[in-house]
C-alpha cells in the first residue's frame, strides 16, 4: 500500500512544486512506484513533469467531481519516470462546485484509495493557500512534508501550518503526521538561515531532514524544459540534493515524526 504524502506550505514560493516534481522523480530512479497528484490550479507540477496542461483531456479536477475515475485522468511522465495526476486552471473552479457536494474535504481520500495499491509512493503537491483543495490533500495523506526557507517569517508560518494539521487530525483525519521539514533555497553564508536552521532542529529535532536543498540555477530552469532536474542535469547540486532526500526517505520507513 502506498506512502501517501501531502506537500505543503501556506507560504507560497518555497519550492513546494519543485520539490513535489523531483523528489518524484528521485524516487522512481530508485525503483519506486510513485504517482505524482497535482492539486494546484496553477499546473506547475503538470508542467514541469513535461505534461502540457492545456491539452488535458481528464484532470484531477473530473475526478474530484466524479466525471471520471482516477485511473482515467492519470498520464505518464516520460521525462520523470512516474504517473501523474495532472491539474489545469480547470481545478481552480472545483472549490466552488464542491461546496454543496458530500464529503467534500474527502473526495480525493476516496477516489486514491482505488490505485493506492499500484504506487509505493502517493506524492500530493498542494496549493500554497489553506483551501478546500489544501484539505482534500490533507485528508488524503498519511503524512505531510513541509519544504520552507530558512528565513525570519518562515517559523511564523510553520507554526500556523502545524496548528491546522492538529485541527485536521482531531476532526477529520486523525492518521495525519509530519513526514519532516525539509529546508530550501538554502544558502550556507547567510547568518541568518543558518540561525534560523538551528532553531528548526532545536524545536523540531528529527523531524528536520538532515539533507538540505540549495538555492541552484539548475533546479529553476528545469520546469521550464518540462524536466525534472535529474532529467536536466543530473550532475548539478539540486538533483543531487534530491537524490539523497529520496534516499533518506527510504531509510527512515516506516518510522514518522509526531505534530
């Protein structure tokens, strides 16, 4: 049965879809079977596993409302070696058609549970905003990485998002867990993230990965190529980083952090 991971952050810019995308593909080069679900209106996740999200025929979107079934709407990514359930601009009008639906905050719980057995890895890029599609997200997942920068405002953040997770878990899914705290954009001169990283490890201890993800030209480029960056450039210091996230992952399971 597969690991179900939601990705998220209230704070948008974090490299919260950069992560999604290439921890993905990071997995699935190291044999895993992973679906990668893209629950953002804005498609980057689509885009930048090299799905053009214009032509999309069936979406996450058709599935949360019941159009098709999940194993309908999910594509391949050539370019990173794992399935994809892909979103458009379509989705961001789901929130207002799933309002008067039942069990609204649990469509995407339920329609996963149909291919959960085919992955090892259910990876969900979630919008950078606390919405009804953020829910679904969280309500679907076992476990929730939160990629954030080190800097002043990031710990404000963290603690709202680590507040909502406890709301989420005592009334509607009490599985739901920190997966870990993954920093990036990291720049090792700046005084400041490395202040602000040591307080992250004080409050949070292993629930902070030990890899770091750097601020790298070549992890920014990448989507625009519809590429991973292990697909771009294998050899640059971001898709490495990723690599050993991945590999980090796999030799933790099946042990996870408490809210």
């Amino acid at each position: 049965m597969a690991k179900i991971i939601a990705i998220t952050n209230q704070k948008g810019g974090v490299g919260k879809t950069t992560t999604a995308v290439n921890l993905a593909a990071s997995l699935a080069v190291q044999e895993s079977r992973v679906l990668l679900v893209d629950l953002d209106p804005q498609g980057n996740a689509t885009m930048g596993s090299g799905v053009a999200k214009g032509q999309l025929q069936r979406s996450v979107y058709h599935v949360l409302l019941d159009v098709c079934g999940v194993g309908e709407a999910i594509l391949r990514s050539e370019s990173g070696g794992y399935d994809l359930l892909p979103a458009n601009r379509e989705l961001g009008g789901a929130e207002v058609e799933l309002v008067e639906m039942a069990g609204r905050e649990s469509r995407l719980r339920a329609a996963l549970e149909g291919v959960a057995g085919d992955y090892d890895f259910i990876l969900i890029d979630c919008p950078p905003s606390l919405n009804l599609l953020t829910l679904n997200g969280l309500v679907a997942a076992e476990r929730v990485m939160i990629p954030m920068q080190c800097e002043y405002y990031a710990l404000e953040g963290l603690t709202d998002l680590v507040n909502t997770l406890r709301k989420v878990r005592a009334s509607l899914n009490p599985k739901i867990d920190i997966e870990g705290l993954l920093r990036t954009m990291f720049d090792p001169r700046s005084s400041l993230a490395q202040q602000v990283a040591e307080q992250l490890k004080q409050h949070f201890g292993d629930k902070v990965y030990d890899t770091v993800i750097p601020r790298n030209v070549r992890l920014a480029e990448a989507p625009s190529h519809g590429l991973p960056a292990l697909a771009y450039d294998k050899g640059s210091k971001g898709a490495q980083a990723y690599l050993a996230l991945a590999q980090e992952i796999l030799r933790k399971m099946p042990t996870a952090a408490t809210v």
